[in-house]
C-alpha cells in the first residue's frame, strides 16, 4: 500500500510520520503547508469490509464539537482509499498512560474520570437533527 502517493499528490499536505497501523487503516501525522499545523490523516482503504461503519462515524463525529473530541476536518478519496483529516492531538493515549503506570493517584483518577464524564454528559445531551 503506498499512500505517499495521496500525499505527494496534495498541495496541502506534507508527510511528517507514521503514528499507527490497525484494523481499520493507518494513520500517519502530516503537516499542512499553508497553515503550518499537524494534522493526522486516517487512510482508510475502500476494499474494508467496515469502510461504511468508518465513514458514518467519521460524518458524526465532524457534527461534534467538544474540546475532547477531536475534530474532523474533512474526507477525502481517491480510486483506493479514503483520508480521513482529522484533528492532531499530541500525547499519549489514556490506554498507554495507564499501562505505564504503577500507581494512579486519587486525584488524577477523578480528573480523568470527569474528563470523560463530562464528555458522555455532552453526548447525551446532543439532539439529533
């Protein structure tokens, strides 16, 4: 799969690195060249049997707008693939962090605790159009 095609191909963008491969595609960290800002773009290809579980998602999720959630700026395709770009969110994932932890203070516990429940709280409260 060579999706520095797409890259080489947009004026936009300019590939910086490779952030993670999973079951649904990759994801690489771009720059783009007008506005000099990190942006990730998932590169979803289209012959996935989920590809339109991915796209309704992504079409929800560029309908949110929540400081932890991050946005989705658009979607692109080409004859193979969609790129999804989306907001670049630097650091590691809750996941990692709590892997490499050994203790978690009370305090840090409910600070992420609210953090997320406060983000439910938000998608609760959303109506639908």
């Amino acid at each position: 799969m060579n999706n520095n095609l797409f890259f080489s191909q947009s004026d936009k963008y300019e590939l910086v690195a490779t952030l993670g491969t999973g079951n649904f595609g990759t994801v690489y960290l771009v720059r783009h060249r007008i506005l000099e800002c990190l942006r990730a773009i998932k590169v979803i290809p289209k012959t996935q049997a989920h590809t339109d579980s991915q796209l309704s998602e992504a079409r929800l999720l560029k309908s949110l707008h929540h400081p932890g959630i991050p946005i989705i700026y658009e979607i692109e395709e080409d004859n193979d693939y969609y790129y999804l770009i989306e907001e670049y969110v630097e650091g590691e994932s809750l996941e990692a962090y709590l892997l490499n932890q050994t203790h978690i203070s009370q305090t840090i516990f409910y600070d992420f605790s609210l953090q997320i429940c406060e983000i439910f709280r938000y998608l609760h409260n959303i109506r639908p159009d």
